[in-house]
C-alpha cells in the first residue's frame, strides 16, 4: 500500500489519500460489532488514514462516542495524527426519525458543543451542515462556524450536499476547505455543475459512497437479507428489477477488475481517486478486513484504456433508481 496525501481544497488541511467514513459502524447499515469498529479505526491511522468522518445524528450521537473512545484508545503518535470531519444539524426523534436540519447560528454552536464532549477533543478539524436547512440563509450558517473558527473550537468550514448556488454563497462568506458529497462510478452527478464550481473555488471534494453503499463492492448479493434497520431496504437502487440491472453493472466491473487481478471495490475506490488530487474518497469499511481490501486501491493504477473500458460497462447515468428514497431526494438541495 503506498500511502499519500492530498489537501482538502485551497484552504483545508493535508489529510491522508482516503479517509474513512464511520458512519456504518453505528447506524444505517445494520449490527456492526463495536469491538471491531474500533479495531478498524485504530488499523485505518495505523495504516497512514489520518480523516475520520462522523456525524452528531449517526445513532443521536452514538457514532460520535465510537469514534471518541477509538481516539483514546489509540496511540498517542496516531491520536495527533488524526483529523475530525463532522457533520450537524440533521434533526432526529427519538424513535430514529428524520424531522428536518437546524442551521440557526445558536444551534451551530450548541450542537459543536457537544460533539466536542462526545469526541473528547479540544476542536473539531472540519465542520459542516449535512444538509442546508431551506429556512435559514447559507451565510448565517457559514457565519456561525466561522465563529467557531475565530474561538479555536473548528479549525476548517466545509459543507455538505450543498447546491453550486450555495457554495458560491458559502465561499463568499468564509473560506470553505471541501464539500461532502456523494461521487461513485454510478454516482456522477456532480460533473456536471457541482464540481466545476468547487474547482473554480478552490474547494476540495470528500467523495462518500464511493461503492455506493456496497451496492458496487463486488460483495453485494440479489438475494441479501436486509434487516429493518438497513438503509439499503428502502433504497431504490437496491429494489427488484434496479437491483438486478445494477449488479449486472457490477459484472462489467467485475470482468475489468479481474484482467488487472484486483477486486471490484479496488477498482471503484481507484476510479474516483482518479478523478482529481482534490477529490479524498470516504471509505465505510467497518471490518479491518474490507479495510485491507479498500486500502488496496492505494495501489491500483488505471490508466486511459481502463479508464475507457470502465466508461463502456458502465457509462455515466447507466445506474437504475435514485440515490435515495423520493422523500429524501426531495430535501436534497443539489442535483440528484
């Protein structure tokens, strides 16, 4: 594995090439063993991962403690190393609904104030709205962890599935490191808009679901179980005849990955790292052993006929169903 880094935008910090999104060790995904999320986490800095990625909604906080006690539980040298990216203002109620986003300036500050108890560190390393709230003016927003930033408490702003209209607003207001966004193989809505104006900005991009939720693993199977509390059972893009029609996208993949003697998820995490030194794709792994696998990529070297040959299985907008249900697409304030 070689390990690299790259910058989070003009203004952000050196984070490592991929950085993991822990997101899955709590919440959305199923049971995950708390043991092993934690063995995964300490494996990821030990392995040169320096970004973390939480968020104060995943499982009302229960993420956040996770990855706290990982911190503290690892060794000093790595525990420096190790940046914090979180994400705020996602409501929730306490049967696990979704009841809207709260970016007021005083929210801004109440919820830092206790993801800096959960986490047990002095500052949060980039800090964002994981979706702007329609009510409240992306300035104010940005303006509020600005403060923060002024007061040592954030060292970065960045945003979160934001439109190319409030990017621009946001930059305008204060100095905006990266944007968190959804880019995959069969995710590239972002070409069109989003990304040219983060690349005019000076803005980095954080790519999650960068296998599409496991979707293009190479691991997913049509006959699955999916508990109640998987996001993926009420995801279009894993329902009936979408499912079947993009895992056989997933084959196409799957025959270039095996001419090069890599694995289908090396292959998607290696294209998106090829889009661009501005891009730090978010790998969910929550096993040491998918994080061996996702680390792999590091390696992975495509070049224009791969390029070419990954462009012909699976073209832009080959994907069958939206990235998320009709109701949260609807909140979604970017290109879908």
């Amino acid at each position: 594995m070689t390990t690299h880094t790259r910058s989070l935008g003009s203004t952000g910090p050196q984070v490592s090439t991929l950085g993991l999104g822990c997101m899955g060790m709590s919440a959305m995904y199923g049971e995950a063993d708390r043991a092993e999320s934690i063995a995964t986490v300490h494996a990821a800095l030990e392995a040169g991962v320096t970004l973390l990625d939480t968020g104060d909604f995943y499982a009302m906080g229960h993420n956040e403690m996770l990855v706290g006690e990982a911190l503290r539980t690892a060794p000093a040298a790595l525990r420096e190393k190790a940046l914090t990216s979180v994400k705020f203002g996602a409501l929730r109620d306490p049967d696990g609904g979704w009841t809207g986003h709260d970016g007021r300036p005083a929210a801004v500050k109440n919820f830092a104030a206790y993801s800096l108890q959960r986490l047990g560190v002095d500052h949060i390393d980039v800090y964002r709205i994981a979706r702007v709230d329609p009510d409240v003016p992306i300035e104010e927003t940005v303006g509020a962890i600005a403060e923060l930033v002024e007061k040592g408490h954030v060292r970065h702003i960045g945003l979160s599935e934001a439109s190319a209209d409030n990017i621009r607003r946001a930059a305008a207001t204060a100095p905006i490191a990266d944007l968190q966004i959804e880019y995959a193989i069969i995710t590239r809505d972002i070409e069109r808009e989003i990304l040219p104006t983060t690349r005019e900005l000076g803005i980095g991009i954080t790519a999650y679901g960068v296998l599409s939720r496991g979707l293009i693993s190479g691991h997913f199977t049509r006959d699955r179980q999916l508990g109640a509390g998987d996001f993926r059972a009420f995801s279009p893009r894993f329902q009936g005849d979408n499912l079947q029609h993009n895992l056989d996208l997933v084959e196409a993949l799957r025959k270039i990955a095996d001419e090069k003697g890599v694995t289908v998820a090396q292959i998607a995490i290696a294209w998106v790292l090829s889009r661009g030194d501005d891009i730090v794709p978010l790998v969910g792994a929550r096993t040491r052993e998918r994080l061996a696998e996702s680390l792999g990529a590091l390696d992975v070297t495509l070049d224009a006929a791969d390029l070419a040959a990954i462009e012909e299985a699976v073209p832009a907008d080959a994907a069958a169903g939206t990235r998320y249900p009709a109701v949260q697409m609807s909140h979604l304030g970017t290109e879908h």
